[in-house]
C-alpha cells in the first residue's frame, strides 16, 4: 500500500527538527551569513552544531551498532527538510558527516568501522567534523566530473604510494566541506579519494583512506568564498608527503564505487534541502501576495498570473518533495542501492526548485530584490547551489543515470516496480571521453 503519511515516531522526529532549526539555528543564520570572512561565519554556528550533534542529527543515519541513530533515509529527509528551510549550508555540513562516514560502513572492514565510526558518533566534545575529499581544483587535467575516465592521466590527481607499509600522499583538493575544521587545523577526520595506483584508469586506480586530524605535511588554505549555502566551509588543502598508515586504507581499487555510493546517498538528502529552501521562498511569497497590493485595491494573489505562477510553485515543491521521498524509501528497500533514483531525485529538485524560488521573486516583483528588508536574495544564492555541487548535476549526477540506462538488461519500469538495480564499475566512464568535431 502507498501511505505517505508520516508514524507517529516521524512526526516527533520533524516537529524536534523543526524546533531546532526555528529556536536554535535561526537566530545565528543572518549574521553568519553576512560575515565578510568565511571562517568567522563558519565559526559563528558553532554552538547550534554541538547541539545539533548532541540531538543526534550529525551522525543519526548510522546504525546503533556504533552509536548512531539507526535512522532511515526516509527519517533524514524529514529532519533535513526543516533545518534546510532555516538554512541549507548548515544542512550541508551534516550532510557531509555523512558523505565522509557512510563509505566507511559500505567498503570498510570491522576493525576500521569500529574505531571510526564508533569515534565518530560518541564523540565527548559536541563539535566532531567529518570531511569527505573528492573535489580537485581545476586545471588541465583538474576538476572532478570526470573521476570515472578509463586513462590514469585523467580523473582524480591526489596520488598515495605504497612505501613501507605507509601511503604517502600528495596533491591538492578544492572544495570539501569541513575539512579545515573549526580552527583551521582539520576536521577530526577526513575521508579522502585518491589514486593509490598511477597506471590505471579511475576505474581500478581509486581508493578511500582515512586522515587523522593532526597528521603532518597538510597545509589548510584561507577558505573559498561562496556565493551562496555560506554557513558551510569549503576548504583548499594541500598534501606533501603526508604519511597514513596502510591500515587506513578502505576500498582498494573501489575508490570510483565510493564516490558513486556516496553521492548516491546524498541525492535525495539534497534534493529535499532543495525543498526546504524552495518552501522557505514560497511561504513567505504566499503571505507577501496575500497581502500587498501593489497599488491596487486587492491583494496581488487576485491577479490570475500571480495565483498561477504560485499554483505551479506549489506543485513543483510538492513534486521535488515525493521524488525525494521514492529515491529515500528505494534506498531504504534496497541497501542504500539507489543510483540512478537518488541522483534523478537530486536533479530534479535542485533544478526544479531553483525555478520555483526564481519564479518566487517574479511573482513578489521588485521588492524582492531588496536585501534589506526581505530574504529572497538569500534564498536564491542559496538555491543556485543545488544543481552545480553534491557531484554536479552536468557532469557526474546526469552520467550516473545515464550509465545505468545503457545497459542492455536494463529494465525501464523497475523503479516502478520497486524492483532493486546493482551499480556496477561496467555503468561508469560513460560520456567521460569528449568527441570533438572532426578536423578538416
Ligand atoms: C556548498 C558546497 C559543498 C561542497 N562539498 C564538497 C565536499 O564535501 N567534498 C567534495 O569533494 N566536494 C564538495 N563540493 C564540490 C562539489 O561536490 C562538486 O559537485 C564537484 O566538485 C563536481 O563539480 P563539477 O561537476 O562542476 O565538476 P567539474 O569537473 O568542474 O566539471 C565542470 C563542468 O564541466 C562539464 N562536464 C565535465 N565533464 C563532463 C562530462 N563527462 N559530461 C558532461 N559534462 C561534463 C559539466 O557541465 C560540469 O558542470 C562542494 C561544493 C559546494 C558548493
């Protein structure tokens, strides 16, 4: 049977999110916004953190095991929704906990998971970060869409050579949230892709290893300046010589099915902190048309464009909504084995409601450009993240589907059908090889 409402143990888990975000996080939201210094405005939040770790929203979707929550997908998106309609960067920062600490439960051994995720979830002081570093700056070769490319000269550069029993590690990542850590010194861990073998493809040559907060030869750059989702932290991390023991290696050679799981997992996360943005928006223009009038006599919402355009909003939050949920309750049904559905779901709303949030400012007319006194401007930059990061939707999300479909056995009704789809390394690389035209 199709329910879509909400156990009783669902409705308390969002009305506690939505306390938090409302009471806690909120007040702290405009000042760290506005803080010229990314750092300062990462460090402003602080204190909603810790408590945010200490309600158990920081490491809740691992299992109990180690001191998680045990929470489902389903149960995530419902907390995320609320505390993204407060602010998705903050929502962003527990997301990556998560991009960092689930590849440890898919691909570690017992041992490895032990230590680390029990670390990780019971934690004495509130304030653990875990980082997850994929993202490479750009350069030729540089970026990161292309992970998955079949030559050892493309896709990921951050190399680790076996020597001695050590892997000694060198290059530069751009981008991971959190990775600096509160103070510039690192996150208390960071799980990071790098090529552990230099002649093969990113099909062979990718692994995960784990980077203890202190280790020597990091160099933590000042952090990116974002336009948007600004109570997160982007770091730029330099590696030289950086020496980890072989033991913290994890998916050997699968480093290219981490990056896949992992923002796979995070697809309908994303995607439903696109709905909380985009509802944040529409909330406040629905007020706002029902209530100014523009001159007129009557409330803007009489004008048949202005109910129009709110309708259509509406639909498309409603819409980006339960395809986050299909892909959240997928994954639940099929171990977290949601690719192609996870990244649609993060495709579809992230890009859905970046229009409704724009549609939200045509509807609301000028005064919406002000800064001042209304909060469209925010959620715009806010919202114009979703397409372009969690493994952007051009590059690496869209791909994803797509190598899944090329398959000859692949069976177009089997989300319908509810019917479970194993991710292979044969539906990577696919659209990694630009063709450009013919000389001549
Ligand atoms: C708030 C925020 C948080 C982030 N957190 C993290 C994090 O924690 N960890 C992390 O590793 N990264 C993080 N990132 C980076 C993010 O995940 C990016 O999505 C990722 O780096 C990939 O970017 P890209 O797709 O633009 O790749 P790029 O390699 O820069 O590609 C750029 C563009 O080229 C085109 N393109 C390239 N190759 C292809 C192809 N084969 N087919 C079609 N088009 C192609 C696409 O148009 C694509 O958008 C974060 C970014 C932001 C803004």
């Amino acid at each position: 049977m199709i329910d879509f409402s909400l156990t009783p143990e669902q409705q308390t888990l969002q009305k506690v999110a939505r306390e938090f975000a409302q009471d806690i996080l909120k007040p702290l939201v405009r000042a760290a916004d506005a803080e010229p210094d990314p750092l300062k405005g990462f460090q402003t939040i602080k204190p909603a953190y810790e408590k945010a770790y200490e309600m158990g929203f920081a490491t809740g979707y691992l299992p109990k095991e180690y001191g998680g929550g045990g929470l489902t997908n389903m149960d995530v998106l419902i907390a995320v929704e609320e505390i993204a309609a407060v602010d998705p960067g903050f929502g962003c920062i527990l997301l990556v906990n998560g991009l960092a600490l689930m590849p440890l439960l898919w691909f570690g051994n017992d041992a490895q998971k032990k230590k680390w995720l029990t670390q990780a979830c019971t934690s004495k002081s509130k304030d653990y970060l875990a980082g997850w570093l994929v993202s490479e700056p750009a350069g030729s070769p540089g970026g990161t869409a292309n992970f998955d490319h079949p030559s050892p000269k493309a896709g990921i550069q951050v190399t680790a050579d076996l020597k001695n029993g050590e892997y000694v590690i060198n290059g530069r990542k751009y981008w991971p949230s959190s990775a600096a850590g509160w103070d510039m010194k690192g996150a208390d861990v960071n799980v990071m892709v790098v090529r552990t073998d230099r002649n093969k493809g990113g099909r062979g040559a990718l692994s995960c290893v784990i980077i203890e907060r202190g280790t020597p030869g990091i160099t933590y750059e000042p952090l990116i300046d974002t336009m948007g989702q600004r109570l997160n932290q982007n770091a730029d991390i330099h590696f030289n010589n950086v020496r980890v023991p072989a033991e913290n290696v994890f998916a050997l050679g699968d480093g290219d099915l981490a990056i896949s799981k992992a923002f796979t997992w995070s697809g309908p996360v994303a995607g439903i902190a696109a709905v909380g943005t985009a509802r944040a928006a529409y909330e406040y223009v629905l007020n706002w048309a029902k209530t100014y009038t523009a001159g007129g006599l009557d409330p803007i919402i009489y004008h048949q464009n202005v109910g129009y355009m709110l309708t259509d909003i509406a639909m498309r939050i409603e819409a980006s909504r339960y395809l986050s949920y299909k892909a959240a309750h997928y994954a639940d049904s099929h171990n977290y084995e949601n690719h192609a559905l996870g990244a649609m779901s993060k495709i579809y709303a992230g890009e859905t409601c970046f229009q409704a949030v724009y549609d939200c400012m045509r509807v609301m007319g000028i005064n919406s450009y002000d800064r001042r006194s209304h909060p469209l401007e925010k959620y715009l930059r806010d919202v114009l993240c979703f397409p372009i990061y969690d493994a952007g939707n051009m590059g690496m999300q869209r791909r994803k589907i797509w190598g899944v479909m090329a398959q000859e056995n692949f069976n177009p009704r089997a989300f319908m059908d509810n019917e479970r789809i194993e991710f292979t390394k044969e539906m990577e690389g696919i659209g990694t090889a630009g063709t450009p035209p013919p000389k001549g």
